[in-house]
C-alpha cells in the first residue's frame, strides 16, 4: 500500500514525531509511505534527520488550488492509495482530492474544542475517517458535532517496547550532568508551551525543593517558534531560586538514556494533550509517573496502582505526589512495576501500527470496490437511442 502523510505544522512535537516514525514503519514493513510538509517548518529539518522519506511543498494557507494540484499530481505519480491528514491546514487542503475519489482520513490528537460547530464541516464532509487520540475525542465529536460514531476509530500512542527499556544504563546521563547515582531526578519531557504546564511544574519545583533540597528536576523540550517562552520559563527559576536545582536541557533524542536515569516522570499538562507519549514511554522504561488528568490519562492511570495521577492546574497537587513518591519507595516501586506490564501489554508499538494499517486497508478496499461499481455501471448503461432528425419541409 503506498500512503502519503501531510503535515502543515511549523513546529516539532510529539504528534509529529510519532508520525516521521509511522512512515518509517512503513517503508520498513512493505509499504511505500511519504512525508509533505512545509519547506519552513521544523518538521522537515527534524524529519529528515530521522531518515523520513520527506517532500517540501508550501502548506501555509487552507486554500491553495496550485498546491492541491501539486498534491494530486504527487498521488498519481506514486500511484498513492490512501492520504492522511494531521491538522487543518494540509486537511483543507486534501478536500478537492477526498472530492475526486481518493480516500483522506483526518488525525485528532488534542482535546481541546473545535469552538464554533461549522468547523465541524470538513470532518463530516471532507474525510472518510477520523482516527482520534483518545476516547474523549470521540465522545465530544459525537455529542457536540453530531458527527456519526462509526466514522471516529480511536487508536492510542504507542512506543518501540525495545528502544524504552528499564534495562537501558541509568548512568548515562548522570554522568553528562555530573549527578550521582543518589540524586532523586524529577523529569518532564515535552514541547516548552502553555499547555504543557512548565510553569505550574517550576513553582511544584519550589515545594518540593523545600523538603527535598537534594533533588533535581531535568526539563527536556524546546518552544515553538522564537524560543521566547523557553526564557518565560528560565525567568519564572530565577525567580523562585531554583538555579542550579532545575536544569534545561533543551530538544534532545537521547530520551531513553534520560527516562532511565530518572526516578520519576512528571506530566504537568493542563489541556490539549490527548495521549501523552512521554506517558508510554515512562510505563515502558519502567519509571513512576506523576500526570494530570487530561486526555487519556485517566483512562490508563489508576492512582495508587500504577501511577499518581492529579488534577490539571494544580501546583500543591503535583508537588504532594512528587514529595509522595520520593518519600514512599515501594509506593513508587509498585507503581513503575505495573506501569511496565501495562505498556507491555498495551503500547506496543506494532500492534498500534497494525490496527492504523486495518483501518487504511479497509477504506482503501472500499474506494476500490465503488471505483469498480461505477466503471461496471458506465460500462453496461445501455446506449440512447439515435433519433434521426425529421426533415424540414419546404413551406
């Protein structure tokens, strides 16, 4: 099968991570699979330095007829069976081809809402399927935007089980650091933005160093954009001290070395997350998580048995389950047990890669199958009858 991947997005982050390593997937497993994005963007520097078979073409405005026939023309070149569409942008921008025949499905991996319901539009009329993060994605599409439940199929984050391994060396990265095997490491991992509650987590950072003065907190990640909020959050350490107890350390692809030096995760997001790979990857590598309740997490994470798990927004909160974990070691022990066997048995990365590929197949068969409808039709309609013309007779 030969699919095309578009992703309009100028910054890097999980969801466009998670789709360079769906392509690669692909071609790695018998497929053909390619990636569109803008020639501006992040992505396209950071796709290609995973090896992703990547295409620059300008994707910065909804309507473009120029670009949607550029896009057409690339999926008849390649003979391309399926596309799939990230975000609204390249989505729009799909519209004609979805319009000509070709099957497009629609990604929703954040939970924040549409707003006003006419954005529902090109969901219900420009997609053949809605592949949704998470749960609550299908149930506020359903109930808000009427859009039928047998048109959103949810499927989940997943990792590579082998990549993340609590077997990998917790030294590693202390070492780079200059932290030693007893220094409690607090880390957060993720795109440096609102949503993702850095700053909720610094003044946590500031409770917690009260009691726990020999911990440290690891902040892996960078902004989007200009980099600006990156220095919000250095400004907002100055200011409560943490110099010194808090380390930034920018984008990094060494996150397994770092999990596995850590003796706890923390997830501090306060919306829009919808399935936290950061989470999938703390589960995988053996590692306590603390999360707030937001996307999925509350569908994965029992408090107590295989996680602690607080409401968004909530700095004392975060700081009380942190404190709690480094306090309770076997509290923290059981928790990172059962977080591995539930990665284990849900996260695999294949078996997430195998439920898209059942899906993509399905409505690829089905395109093909009313492609055929329509040729038997046009080719068996009877033919109309000639009907000579009367002759004009003279007056």
């Amino acid at each position: 099968m030969n699919l095309l991947h578009l992703e309009s997005s100028g910054s890097w982050g999980g969801q466009e991570y998670r789709t360079c390593l769906e392509i690669n997937w692909l071609n790695a497993n018998g497929h053909r699979a390619w990636l569109i994005c803008d020639p501006t963007s992040e992505v396209l520097t950071k796709a290609r330095e995973l090896g992703t078979p990547v295409v620059p073409m300008s994707l910065k405005h909804r309507i473009n007829p120029f670009v949607s026939l550029r896009i057409w023309l690339f999926c008849r070149r390649n003979r391309v069976d399926l596309i799939k569409s990230y975000s609204s942008k390249d989505h729009w921008l799909c519209l004609p081809l979805f319009l000509c025949g070709w099957p497009v499905t629609r990604a929703r991996c954040i939970t924040d809402p549409l707003g006003k319901k006419n954005r529902a539009f090109i969901y219900r009329h420009g997609c053949a399927k809605i592949v949704a993060d998470a749960q609550i994605i299908k149930k506020e599409f359903i109930e808000q935007y009427g859009i039928a439940p047998e048109k959103i199929e949810v499927i989940g984050s997943a990792v590579d089980l082998t990549k993340f391994s609590p077997t990998r060396d917790p030294m590693k990265f202390r070492r780079e650091v200059g932290l030693s095997a007893e220094t409690p490491i607090i880390a957060n991992i993720g795109m440096i933005r609102p949503d993702k509650g850095q700053f909720n987590l610094v003044e946590a950072a500031r409770i917690v160093l009260h009691q726990r003065p020999d911990a440290r907190f690891v902040f892996v990640g960078e902004a989007t954009g200009g980099r600006s909020r990156e220095k919000w959050v250095r400004r907002a350490i100055d200011r409560a001290g943490l110099n010194g107890n808090v380390l930034m350390m920018g984008y990094r692809w060494d996150t397994p070395d770092i999990l596995a030096a850590a003796n706890m995760v923390v997830i501090a997001s306060r919306h829009t997350e919808a399935s936290p790979i950061v989470l999938r990857e703390a589960f995988a590598s053996g590692r306590p998580v603390v999360a707030t309740r937001v996307g999925d997490v509350p569908e994965i994470i029992v408090h107590g048995e295989n996680g602690l798990s607080v409401q968004p927004n909530d700095s004392n909160a975060l700081a009380t389950a942190i404190l709690l974990f480094l306090s309770d070691e076997n509290l923290a022990a059981r928790c990172a047990e059962n977080g591995l066997r539930y990665a284990r048995e849900h996260f695999c990365f294949d078996r997430m890669m195998r439920a898209k590929l059942d899906v993509d197949l399905a409505l690829v068969e089905a395109s093909r199958k009313r492609r055929v409808r329509v040729q038997v039709r046009a080719e068996t309609a009877p033919l109309a009858p000639i009907v000579s013309p009367e002759p004009i007779l003279p007056d």
